[in-house]
C-alpha cells in the first residue's frame, strides 16, 4: 500500500507495511489517562472496555500516564488514577520495572509514563524532519497534512471521511513541538502508539475528531495505524455529554461512598455495550468470554445514577459472605470502628443481619455499628417519643422476661416481647419502638428479632438497663 502526501512543490510516498492484526498477531491495547485531575466515569468505562478486549482475545493490556503538561499533571492525579484502576480490578499487563511508580499492577512493573520517553519523541520528530514531514516554524515544528480528505475505517462508527475545513485547505499543516519545545498530544499519542505495538485503539468518540491527524502521522512514520474503535460517549439525563463538574462523573465518589466494584464494573460495561437477552446482572467473568467490538453499540449511552444504585444494591444482596465481610470491614474501619476481638461467628451473624437491607456500604457503619460498639447515644426523635417515665415498667418487665430465657432466639425472642405486650396491654408495636432504640440506638436497622440474637442474652440485657436508666 502506497500513501500520497502532498507538500509544496512535490509529492511524498510513504511506503506502509501493515502489520498482521488478528490472528497472527496478538491484541494489544491501551489506557492513555492525562494526570491533570480526578478518574472520569467515562475514563474508567473506556479502561474497561480495553481490559475487556484484552483480556477476551487473550492479548496484553497497556497502561500509559500521558504526563508531558507538566504545568497541568500532578502526582496525587497519577494517584488517584492508579488507585482507581485498581480498585476496580483493571490489573494491567506490562511497563517499566523503575521510574515514578507508586505501586505496582501486578509483578513489580509501573505504567509508563510519558515524561520518561523524551528520548524517544526527539528521534521521531528527527526522522519526520529528514523523511521532509515536519519543519521548522518560528520556534515550533509543523507537521505537513496531507491536502485530501482522510479516510478514517472504525470498528464502531464505520468508515468516516474526514474533509479539510476551509481554514486547513488555506494551511492544513499543524503544530506536533510547541515552541517551548513540549512535543503536542497527537505526536505523542501516534508514537507511542506505534513504539508499543499497539493494534486497536478504543477510546471516546470525541477523538474522533483526531484521528485524521494520527493515522497521517503513522503514514508519515510508514507503518499502517492501528484499528479505531471509538466508542459512545456518555451523556447525562438531559442529553448533554457529562462532564467533570457532573454529578456522578468521578469515579472517587463511588469508592467514598461505598458501591461495591464489581457492581460498578457491571454498570460500566451496560454503558455501550449489551449481552443478548436485556440482561444486566452480568458477572465480569463471563462480560470477558461475551465481549467484542462489533457488539459495541453505536449511539451515545445515558448514564443514570438510579439505576446503578440498584445494580450495587443488586450485587450486595447476591455476594458470597466472605466477599461482603471483606468490604464491610473496610467500610467499618474507614469510619473508624473494628472488628478485632470478636468472635467469627458473631461477625457472620451481624453481617448477615444487615447485607439484604443495605444498597451501599457506606451505610453500613450507621446501619449496624452498633454490633460492634457500645451503644452511648439515642436518636433524639426516637428517644423523646419512647423513653418517657409510663414506657419504664413496660420496658422493666420485657428485659426481665428476656433475662430469664435459657433459649436466645429469633423466633424465642418474638413470642416473649409478644407475651409481656398481652400481659401489660399494649400494641406490640408499643414495646419493639423502645427495645430497637434501647439496643442500636437508632429508630431504623436490621430485623429486631434476628439482632437481639446476634446481640446475645448479655450484651441485650445491658443494654436495657442502660436505657432504663436513664428513663426517669
């Protein structure tokens, strides 16, 4: 294959090889994140996409910190970028065992950074120089476009025409080394791309609009670009593409407020792409045995906060009890309460008194904290209406009914709080108000019943005497 491009007096043939894609050469794919500010949902979706393609084709997964603005990117941005990734599980596959890393992928490896790969951008910018596709422009290093429309093949789109705008017919050249001697995003982009092998490039469409710039930059470098994917952006409810300042646009948020990953990840993936049957409980294990980029759907995709609070929600009542008393204890221990020094049984029980009841784990410490600390402070609602001086001798008899079972049980417990109701004549309302807030301190929370058992006989007991201690 043979590409014109066009310069001032004569034409330029670049000789292209294209490489073997597909069978006989194995994917690789990237991640090329700027660190100039918090991961965008819309960044962690296009990380995903390009895990998921990896991974399905059995090929390698790249991570690449795009840092050359030096004035814009910051350390705790790489950071929280990394973080990020791994949090969701998006291990990446290969990358410098030295240089600015603050942990690992997997292995002892870091991504690459950008800044590190100045000696590489100056042989390429040399070679454009002697191959006559980029000159010396009043301190800068202009690339010499090609004057014809430019082709753009894509895996989702289709095949896009990209035409000169009247302003690039006048001078379709452009800038690849400002004249602070920064080489630009497009140069940076296409070799790096090229230097690492990269064979499919899936990214938002809102670069689509740069793809003309980088598949005549591969040409000019005389090798064939990699295969385009860009796949839909994501828009908010009114239909406008969601932007940093969005709500739900950051992917910290959701690590803050205690969504769990995988439920994340299985949103993410609903966000342009859908497994047959309308499913969208789909286990990321078997996302990465149905995904493919023919399947990537072409219009933009709405991103609702709702339903991804029921997918969480979804996945929490589902996990397996070690997974959800692994995140439950990072949840407990961000807000500082622990869970050393209690039996493993009591733990289960607690947990599992709680796990269908809450839709995020950052409810969870206020939800049931009270298993696992001593209970000092009532709702004050609660307290006003059900600690008051005739509510003491009813709440006196329950705890001592409670206090003389030899049997501690859910179903036990029911039938004694149901009894001493009948024998003082109350609703059974009137005493379960009083015992809830006596035993976790708050109005709300697990099933009464089920956590007075999981509470035990002692802890339940103490607790009333506490609360009738201060009725007066």
């Amino acid at each position: 294959m043979t590409v014109g491009v066009g310069l001032a007096s004569k034409t330029f043939i670049a000789k292209v090889s294209a490489p073997e894609i597909g069978n006989t050469m194995s994917v690789r794919v990237r991640f090329a994140p700027s660190p100039t500010g918090y991961l965008h949902i819309g960044g962690a979706r296009t990380a995903l996409f390009n895990w998921l393609y990896a991974r399905h084709t059995g090929g390698t997964f790249v991570l690449r910190i795009e840092d050359t603005d030096q004035a814009r990117n910051s350390q705790a941005a790489v950071d929280v970028i990394l973080n990020g990734l791994r949090w969701l599980g998006l291990d990446w596959d290969e990358g410098p065992t030295t240089g600015a890393v603050t942990g690992p992928s997997k292995g002892d490896f870091g991504p690459y950074f950008q800044s590190a790969r100045g000696e590489i951008y100056q042989k390429r910018i040399q070679e454009l120089k002697d191959k006559g596709f980029a000159y010396d422009h009043e301190g800068a290093v202009r690339f010499r476009m090609q004057r014809e429309p430019v082709l753009i093949p894509d895996l989702v789109v289709g095949n896009v025409t990209r035409e000169l705008t009247d302003r690039e017919k006048m001078d379709p050249d452009f800038v690849i080394v400002r004249s602070d001697g920064v080489p630009v995003f497009h140069l940076v982009n296409v070799i790096d791309d090229l230097e690492m092998k990269i064979t499919h490039v899936i990214r938002g469409e809102d670069h689509l609009s740069n793809t003309a710039k980088h598949i005549a930059l591969f040409q000019a470098f005389g090798v064939e670009p990699p295969k385009y994917a860009h796949i839909p952006l994501i828009l908010n409810k009114d239909k406008s593409k969601m932007s940093k300042r969005d709500t739900g646009a950051s992917l910290t948020n959701y690590m803050d407020e205690g969504y769990a990953p995988e439920a994340v990840l299985n949103y993410l993936c609903l966000l342009g792409w859908s497994p047959k049957g309308n499913r969208e409980i789909v286990p990321l294990e078997e996302v990465v045995q149905l995904f493919d980029l023919p399947q990537i759907i072409r219009h933009n995709a709405g991103f609702d906060l709702d339903k991804l609070h029921w997918v969480n929600g979804e996945y929490i009542r589902l996990m397996s009890p070690d997974r959800f008393e692994t995140l439950a204890r990072a949840a407990f221990g961000k807000a500082g309460i622990s869970l050393d020094g209690f039996a493993p049984d009591y733990i289960g029980g607690a947990l599992k008194s709680c796990q269908e009841k809450i839709k995020h784990f950052s409810e969870l410490p206020l939800f049931g904290g009270f298993y696992f600390k001593e209970v000092t402070e009532y709702d004050s609602a609660g307290a006003a209406k059900d600690f008051v001086a005739e509510a003491k001798p009813r709440i006196q008899k329950l705890r001592d009914a409670f206090a003389a079972l030899c049997v501690f049980d859910a179903a036990t417990l029911e039938a004694t709080l149901k009894s001493v109701a009948v024998e003082v004549g109350v609703k059974t309302g009137i005493l379960v108000h009083p015992t809830r807030l006596a035993t976790t301190g708050r109005t709300v929370g697990p099933s009464l019943y089920h956590l007075l058992e999981v509470l035990g006989k002692d802890r339940v007991v103490k607790r009333l005497d506490a609360a009738l201690a201060r009725i007066v």
